[in-house]
C-alpha cells in the first residue's frame, strides 16, 4: 500500500467553529473529494477501495464504484475477506 496524501473535510453543518460550519459536497454519503482523488492521482479505479465504519462510508463508495470494506475491529482480516487473500 502506498499513500500519497491525506484528504479530509473540516466543515459540518453543526460545527462548533463557526468557520467550520457549513454545507459541503466533500462531506459522505456526496463524493466530491473521491472525484477530485480521481481527477489529480492517476488511480484504477477497478484495483482500489474504499474502508469505513458507516452506512453513509457505503454510500460513497457505491456512487464511486469503488469496492466497499465495512471496518469493524480487525481492518485485516475484513481486507482479507473481500480480497480473497490467502
């Protein structure tokens, strides 16, 4: 696994900074960050995937058609489940 950058979104619509709060399309289930990872990494989309802990991770993933992994508490052996790793 190699990582390249790290990407987040600080706003919310209940953010205690005010700054902060506000409507984004960076925010899941929308998948604007995932589109604009796309746009800037030359990524094959067919050999990637996307790990979460929420409903809402699963729904970005699906508008991305990326393979989904429900984390739970061991990322490994979910990883190995849906890869079909030995």
């Amino acid at each position: 696994i190699f990582i390249n950058e790290v990407k987040f979104c600080p706003y919310h619509p209940r953010a205690k900074i005010k700054r902060f709060r506000k409507q984004s399309s960076f925010r899941k289930p929308n998948n604007s960050m995932i589109k604009e990872i796309l746009r800037d990494w030359d990524i094959n989309i067919k050999r990637s995937l996307m790990i979460g802990d929420k409903k809402i991770d699963q729904q970005c993933a699906e508008q991305s058609k990326l393979k989904f992994i429900y984390y739970s508490k061991n990322i490994f052996s979910a990883a190995k489940k849906k890869l079909r790793i030995h």
